[in-house]
C-alpha cells in the first residue's frame, strides 16, 4: 500500500503586537496521509509562534507558505514530521479508520 502525505497551514491567527500589524501568533500545522485506496488520517498541531523581530518583520500579506512552513520548523523539527508519517501510516495499514469518542480525563470523573 502506497502512502502520500500533504502538510497545511491552516486557522492562523493574527493581532496587533506594538507598531507591527498582522502578526502571526498562532497556526495549525495539518499532517494529512492517504493511502491508495483513498483512506485519510490527519494529525494536527496547534503552534504558537514568538514574537517576531521588528527589524526582520514581513508583511502578513506578502509572506509565502514555504516561509511561514519555515518558522514552525523550530517546533516541529523533521525528526517530528517523520515520527507522525510512520503513525499514520501504522494507523492506514491497520484498517482503523472510525474515529475515536472524546472523553473526560480521568482525573476530571
């Protein structure tokens, strides 16, 4: 079974941070795996960026995806990025495709 993967930028948010405008403070960064028989299975993370440097600062407008792909980088190195293909490619290869209930912790019963 042959596995593609697909990364997305997705729900970034922005505010005001001093004299800069539009600052990306937050991002998803979407790990999307399907498989050759269509099956998809997505891993998500949530990113929450530094400060950037006034000096440095880009436009929001005039940023590419490669760019913004670059700064979330330093919070998810490659290592990271290929640990969660082989996940998801566990998940594929299993059949496992329903997805899970969401429960209180077990502390909070």
């Amino acid at each position: 079974m042959s596995v593609s993967f697909k990364e997305d930028l997705t729900n970034i948010e922005v505010k005001k941070i001093g004299n800069l405008e539009n600052v990306i403070t937050q991002l998803n960064w979407v790990l999307t795996a399907t498989d050759s028989n269509g099956n998809t299975k997505t891993n998500n993370q949530r990113i929450l960026l530094d400060e950037p440097d006034a000096k440095n600062f880009k436009e929001y407008l005039s940023l590419s995806k490669e760019e913004v792909r670059d700064w979330i980088r330093t919070f998810i190195p490659d290592e990271f990025v290929e640990k969660r293909k082989k996940a998801l490619e566990t998940v594929l290869g299993t059949g496992e495709f329903s997805n899970p209930k969401l429960v209180k912790a077990p502390w909070d019963l």
